[in-house]
C-alpha cells in the first residue's frame, strides 16, 4: 500500500470531487460572464458595478474564487506530487503554492466586499 504524508488523508475520489465540482462552478461562472458581456454591448462602469454590487452576484463570484483555489490547489499538488521527488523541495514549492493562493482568496474577498 502506498501512503503519502502530504494529502494530509484525503483520498483520490476527494481529490476527483473537488476537481469535478470546481470546474463544474467555474465552467457556469464563466459562460455567465462571457453572455454577460456578449448581451451587453454598451457595457460601461455603471453597468459593471451594478452587477457586482448585487449581493447574489458577490456570492456567485466568491464561489468561484474558492473553486478556482481549490481547483488549483489539487491540480498543483498532484504536479508536484508526480513531479517533485526530494521531499523538501516538495514540501517548500506546495507551501509557497499555498501562500500564492491564500493572497489570492484574501485579495479577491477583499475586492468583492470591501468599500
């Protein structure tokens, strides 16, 4: 059996959920956005701002801020997983992943909700 100290106990069908489900989101944000944009030729500030200042819209875009992090985090650890053999290297290059995608989550949260 083989065991990995780094998955921290999730398992490969946890793994596959969250890759499945994330882009799942992702995919929906995505075509929301790109009709957005599409039906509204005469886009301006107002326009955009009244759309992100909806409360429904705020949500829908910080679900997809936690999906693409957490899309990104099992997509990365699986690459340095597979690829990044000496344990050390492993542990620092997924560290500094998580520190790039917690300022990430933190920036993003912080332009949806802040004044």
């Amino acid at each position: 059996m083989v065991t990995n100290i780094t998955n921290f106990g999730r398992s490969g069908l946890s793994d596959w959920l969250i890759q499945r489900a994330s882009a799942v989101i992702l995919a929906l944000y995505t075509l929301f956005i790109v009709g957005f944009l599409l039906f509204n030729s005469g886009l301006d500030y107002a326009a955009w701002s009244g759309l992100f200042a909806q409360t429904w819209m705020r949500i829908f875009s910080l679900l997809a801020f936690v999906s693409l992090a957490a899309h990104a985090w099992v997509g990365l650890w699986t690459v340095t997983t597979d690829y990044l053999k000496p344990t050390g290297i492993r542990i620092g290059v997924q560290f500094i992943i998580i520190l790039a995608i917690f300022v990430f989550l933190v920036w993003g949260i912080t332009v949806l909700w802040g004044a």
